[in-house]
C-alpha cells in the first residue's frame, strides 16, 4: 500500500482504502479497481491523492483517530457549536466533552492527520478538531501543567466558532471578537477566551489586533502556530512536509522558537504510505515512524528496509508522489 497522486498513473490500481466523503457517504470501498470516471469524481470532491495496493508493502496507516471516532467528534462538535450561538452551553460541559472524547485519543507522542482526504478550510469543525489534536501534543512536548493543556484543547475547539456566530448574527466583525464576546460572558476561563480572541497574532506584533510578543502567552502563540499549520494543510492541498517548510521559514519572524520546537516532536511530517526517493537515489515507502524523531521514518525500497534513526548516511531526499 502506497499514498499515490491521482492522474492516469493510478487508473487500474486497486483502492487499498476506501473513500469516505467528510459527509460520511462511502464513495468507493477498499479494493476497487480504480476508473477515469472515479478518477474524476475523488477530483470534484476535493481529493488530491488515495492509498492503492503495493505488493509487498502492508503497514499501519497510524491516524491518530478512526474515520468513526473523528466523525463522532465532529457531530458532537457541531451540536456544541449551536448550543453557544444560542447561550446554552457551558465551560463544565465542555470540560467534560474534552476529557472523554479528545485528550485519551491524543497519544504522548506525534500526531498523524488524515492525509488522503479532501481538505476543505471553511469545515469549522474538522479544522477545529485537527488545530485540537496538534496544539495538546504541541502542550506536552512544553512540559505544561494539565489544566492549561486543557485551556488550549478548549481554545483550539472554540478558535473559529466566531464564523458561525457572524453567519447566523451577519456580524461583520473579526470572528476572533465575535467569539471572545460570547465566551467572556458565559464566564469562560480567561485563559481560553484570551487564546481564542488572539490566536491570529504573531511575535512580531503585525496580528489582526497588533499585540506585542510580551503580551503573547503561551496558550496564544501555540494556537497561533498550530492554526497556521492546519490552515495550510486543509486549505491548499500540501503534504505535511511542504506546510512544514512554509512554517519553518517563519520562526524567530512570526512564530516562536520555543513552540516551534516542540511542534517539530508533535507530527508525523513523513506519513506512512509516502513514497519518497533517498539519497542513495532508491525509491521507497515510508512504512513506519520513530515518535522521538518524525523527521527520521522507516521506510522500505522493493528489497530492503531502512530505518533511518540507525541509517544515519541515509536520509529522504524528495516526495515523488
């Protein structure tokens, strides 16, 4: 099984997955033979790339949450959403929302995203829940204290809830206000509803709402990078090594070192499935992970495997998907 990039190379391979719609309408199961027409119907959904069959090759594609968990969050998040238009929602609820249904699925270790799924940046919910599951790994690789790594869980949930509120109230001010406005006087922490009304600034003080860096708390700017990330992920179609590099070009300039470090040890940027050409000009797949060091897979050419933690001379070289 292989990540491969939809075009006419893929026509005749075999699904190795199947195709689920973010509506949760299966589009094609694991094991059809793929056609132009599908093809043309993964394209008009959004879908820039599937997992088709690879003799030999057979992995764990290692999602941090099931399609059937991640669609039960997000309906639950939906309903969640609602109830705070409408002032009938509260912090407790939440707090309990979070404890049961996101922080045990959070491995202490890396996050993996979906990768082969259609991305769509006005999905409040999905997005909300990726920028969740990145800024609570991102927390424990800080060595925070578990109330303010659930005050960040709880502002990466609510960050973009304000869309919703300008919708259904035609505000047409900054989400981020819109936002801050209903959680303050529903007596929210001042902790989430401070990260949620900033979670656009930068260090370099040029945000939406020009707050200088030491006036940025943590729980702001591991938002602000976390929200960044996903924005290009869901957004433009990248893989997660190339919204890592766009990331990377920003530290020290508009997203902190510190925090930046730790999101380095918080994601798979080589998912498993990825094909990749080495340095010593083989192709491979990337076929599992080292959680202490995500730049370093394993992967596995057509007669050998590496594990690039013990391979040192050895490194990814490019994506040839």
């Amino acid at each position: 099984m292989r990540l491969a990039k939809l075009d006419e190379n893929v026509i005749n391979k075999k699904l190795a997955m199947p195709v689920i719609l973010p509506s949760n309408f299966k589009l094609a199961d694991k094991g059809v033979r793929i056609t132009e027409k599908l093809v043309a119907a993964l394209k008009r959904y959004g879908f820039s790339s599937v997992y088709v069959d690879e003799p030999g090759i057979v992995f764990d594609t290692k999602t941090t949450l099931t399609d059937g968990q991640r669609l039960k969050i997000i309906r639950q998040l939906q309903v969640l959403y609602e109830k705070l238009i409408h002032n009938n929602f509260n912090e407790f609820e939440l707090s309990r929302f979070i404890a049961g249904e996101i922080l045990p699925e959070v491995p202490n270790g890396p996050v993996s995203l979906p990768l082969s799924k259609p991305g769509d940046s006005h999905d409040i919910a999905e997005h909300s829940l990726n920028v969740c599951l990145l800024s609570v790994a991102v927390a424990r690789n800080l060595n925070l204290e578990p109330k303010n790594i659930e005050a960040i869980a709880k502002a990466a949930l609510l960050h973009d809830f304000g869309k919703l509120v300008q919708n259904n109230k035609h505000n047409q001010g900054r989400h981020e206000e819109a936002a801050y406005e209903i959680l303050k006087s529903n007596t929210y922490s001042a902790l989430v509803y401070t990260a949620v009304r900033f979670h656009h600034e930068t260090i370099d003080g040029e945000g939406p709402a020009k707050l200088p860096k030491e006036k940025q708390n943590e729980a702001v700017r591991v938002l602000s990078l976390c929200n960044y990330y996903e924005n290009l992920a869901s957004g433009n179609s990248l893989l997660p090594h190339e919204c890592f590099e766009k990331l990377q070009s920003l530290v020290n300039i508009k997203f902190d070192l510190h925090v930046y470090e730790a999101f380095k040890k918080s994601i798979y940027l080589y998912p498993v499935g990825l094909p990749v050409k080495l340095n010593n000009k083989k192709l491979a797949v990337v076929v599992g992970q080292n959680d202490d060091f995500p730049f370093r897979p394993i992967v596995r050419t057509e007669n050998e495997r590496y594990d690039l933690m013990k391979c040192l001379s050895l490194f990814i070289e490019e994506i040839v998907i």
